[in-house]
C-alpha cells in the first residue's frame, strides 16, 4: 500500500476557522511560494495544521498528500529512506503539497552515535534533509514538540508558525472534519456543546476521534455517538489527570 494519501479540502484558508494572527502569517507563506523555490513550512501545532495545511493546498490549487508515518518508519536498514523517496515521489509526480504529522516521531534530534541504531537513524533524518532539499515543492511538517526537532532541520523552513489553543469555534470545526467522511453523528447539536465545553487542542480531538471511530467500527456502524466521544474525551483527558462531569 502506498505510504501516502490524497487529503480532501476544506475550502479556503478564510473559512476553515484559524485565528487571524495564523492566517496573515500562512499568506505570507503563500507569497513567498508564489515568487520563490519553497522550503517548506513547519507548523507547530498537530491538530489544526491539517486543516491549515488544506487551506494552503486550496488556496494554491494544489493536491495535499498526507504521509503515513507508520508504513514509513521501517527498522529494516535502508526500508525508511526507499518509503520517504516514495512519499516525495508520489508527491512530486502530482504536484501535491507533501504533510508530515506529528514529524517529530520520526525527525527527531540526531544524538551521538553509541550505536548502529543511532547511525542509522541519523542517516534518516540526514536524507530527509536532502530530500527536501531536492523537492521542488512545499513541503509541511506539524509538530507539538519543537524542541525534540533536529536544529538543522529547523533551519530548512522559510517559515515556523505556532498554533494557539483552538477556541470553540475551532473546535467544532476539527470535531467535524476529523471524522472519517462517511461517519454520520448520533447528536450534531450536542457535538457543538462539547466544543464549547471542553477545552482541547487539536491533536487532543484527533485522538479521541480515532478512538470513536475504531469503537463503531468495532460495532459495525457509522454512527458517532455522544457517549462515545464522551468516553474518549475522558480517556484523553486522564493522560494528563484530568476528569470531566
């Protein structure tokens, strides 16, 4: 299977409800790929880069391939580079617009080499490196965790944008779009209350919005329901011994 897929969009960045702050700083982004080889974007925030990411496809009307990190790490010696030059194959070939989630997990900070894994691993990030370097076209990674970002790597991107805490409004708007398309919900109103309630970031959401679908696909349905999302908002919220009502 391939390690990448096409990503529908939302529509333009002015109506999939970023903060204003972030949409002037993506324009910026635009302008820069419109007079200038790109050298990507990194977008420090997991949740609400997907959906800037798809307004950046829209508004440059380009496709937006998403890489499946879990067919691209390999711990066969050599397999991670031949997925990643596959990934930026399939991405170049259609003109698409390549994103990375949650890339820290895979483009860590390199470290001293105590062992062949090491070695190895620093070859990985050291390729993508050159990949990008390569690539004629924008490259986006999303990450929550800069820190745990290779510095090098860091100083590949023309631009690094941080994502505030989503608002309700944000909310509902990943509560909606994360659902795998043919998901239908049991309560669409009471999914705009648990926007409102429940202060979360997006990569939060998008956790709890695997475990619901796993759970109806468990279930052999479609149907997202209330208490389910519930139940996942719960299970989200003990990682960090938090409780809801």
């Amino acid at each position: 299977m391939s390690v990448v897929r096409p990503v529908t969009t939302n529509g333009p960045l002015a109506s999939v409800g970023l903060p204003d702050g972030v949409v002037k700083e993506i324009r910026g982004v635009l302008t820069s790929v419109e007079v200038a080889k790109p050298k990507g974007a990194l977008f420090l925030s997991g949740g609400l880069a997907k959906v800037a990411a798809g307004g950046i496809a829209h508004e440059l009307g380009r496709g937006l391939f998403h890489v499946d990190l879990s067919r691209v790490v390999s711990k066969f010696i050599g397999e991670t580079e031949k997925n990643l030059d596959a990934a930026f194959a399939a991405a170049e070939g259609q003109g698409a617009i390549l994103f990375f989630d949650e890339a820290d997990a895979l483009f860590g900070r390199r470290t001293q080499t105590t062992s062949s894994n090491d070695r190895y691993a620093n070859q990985e990030v050291s390729y993508l490196l050159q990949r990008m370097e390569d690539f004629p076209g924008v490259v986006i990674l999303a990450t929550n965790l800069k820190a745990n970002l290779d510095e090098a790597f860091s100083r590949r991107f023309q631009s690094m944008i941080y994502f505030p805490m989503p608002g309700p409004e944000q909310r509902l708007l990943l509560w909606e779009q994360s659902f795998p398309e043919k998901m239908v919900f049991e309560d669409k109103e009471g999914l705009a209350t648990i926007a409102e309630k429940y202060e979360m970031t997006g990569g939060s959401i998008i956790n709890v919005t695997r475990y619901v679908s796993l759970l109806a696909v468990k279930q052999g349905t479609n149907v997202v329901r209330h208490k389910d999302i519930l139940a996942g908002i719960r299970k989200e919220f003990s990682k960090e011994g938090k409780t809801i009502q």
